[in-house]
C-alpha cells in the first residue's frame, strides 16, 4: 500500500526566502507525481505533474524534482511571496493505476511573513 | 467560466437526514471523483466514475451514493447522516483515457452534521 509523507507539516519563513518542500513515498514504481496548492476554504490547484520519466518540471518560481529510487519529491519555491502561503500536498499514482488511485500526502502549512 | 463547481459551499444538517452535493465539470473530462478530506486535511478517494466503471472505495459506508445522469454531472447522496460524516467534501475530473491530465477540483463542501 502507497503511503505519502510530507515534511515539515508547517513551515513559516520571511518574504523573500527560497524555500523547499519535502514528500516521500514507499512505493517507487509510480506512474506519475503531482503537488497541489489549496488555499482556505478553496479546492486543490494543480501546480505540477512529473511524470515518472521525469526529473523536474518547472513552472514560473517553482521546481519539482522526482527521484523515483529514493522514493522522494521536492517543491523549490523561489523568492517566496506572501501570496505563496497556502498548503502544498504532494500525490502519487501507481504505475498500472488511473488517477483514481491518487495517494494524497497530509500537507505542508507554509506561511510566507511579509 | 468554473471548470468544476459543486453546490453547496456549506451544508449544516441533523443527524438522520438525507442530504445531496452536486457536482458538475465543464472540461470535457472522462471521469469524476469524490474525495473526502478530514480534520487532520488528508484526502482520501471516495468513488471514481467515468462512463464504463464506477469504483467505489470499500472503507466508504453503503449510506454513501454516486449518481451520474451525464458524463459531465456526479452528484453525490448521502443517507442517515451521522456525526462521522462531518468533513469537506471534494469533487475533483481528470481525462484518464488517452494522455492524462491533472486533476481539477472543486472548491469543496463543508459538511457539518449536529
């Protein structure tokens, strides 16, 4: 069974840092990884999908890295801007699996202080 | 110009009754979810339903029901509510069929059962 762990569970750093996100993930033979945002009350934004042929994507300030061996994921968020706090969670789907079969992570709480 | 929107936002109701979401995508995707996310903010899948399966995750209780009168509608019943059942609730699309796309959520409903 794919179990996704994220740390730290909260994260507050000043305006202006380059931050990173951590998630784990037991099962390596994964078909692809996806980190989200969700703001209070709102539903989940994807931010980036990483395809398990993949090392990184990028978009804007932000940057995933995979390493399947090491059953890992980060989230680089550069420059961070008040605007950028929100909860990051990180989803793993199986290989062999559909998008039904995403393993969510519990979440990082970043507070990004102006 | 929604992409998934789900109805209502807030939902607070007596134990016993028997209360529905809707849920409804306009982006042409193949398949819909439910998922419910708890207290501690890990989201867990509930049904995935596309036009051949509907796959019903076996932890979620019978009291629990997927309607679909089209591809782009699935609405969620819920009978003989209990306090347990207290949660947002989240409905989400992807295209699972050909090149994969991200999941698209709604913004959420949070259930309140007293």
């Amino acid at each position: 069974k794919q179990e996704v762990t994220q740390i730290p569970a909260a994260l507050s750093v000043p305006e202006g840092e380059n931050l990173v996100l951590n998630c784990s993930f037991t099962d390596s033979a994964i078909y692809n990884l996806q980190w989200f945002r969700q703001d209070p009350g709102k539903g989940l934004t994807s931010l980036l999908l990483i395809q398990s042929s993949q090392r990184e994507q990028t978009s804007g300030r932000l940057n995933a890295s995979l390493d399947k061996s090491s059953g890992r994921s980060t989230l680089y968020i550069a420059a961070s801007q008040p605007g950028d706090s929100a909860t990051y969670l990180c989803a793993v789907r199986l290989k062999g699996g559909s998008a039904r079969q995403l393993t969510f992570g519990s979440g990082t709480q970043l507070t990004v202080l102006p | 110009d929604t992409a998934v929107s789900q109805t209502p936002k807030y939902l607070v109701t007596q134990m016993g009754n028997d209360k529905s979401i809707k849920c409804e995508q306009n982006l042409g995707h193949d398949t819909m979810y439910w998922y419910k996310q708890d207290s501690k903010k890990f989201l867990k899948i509930m049904f995935s339903y596309n036009n051949k399966e509907l796959i019903i995750n076996e932890t979620v209780p019978n009291r629990f029901s997927p309607k679909s009168p089209d591809k782009a509608h699935l609405n969620l019943h819920i009978n003989s509510l209990e306090l347990g059942d207290s949660a947002v609730y989240f409905c989400a699309s992807s295209q699972d069929g050909g090149s994969p796309s991200p999941l698209h959520f709604g913004n959420g409903t949070r259930l309140t059962v007293t």
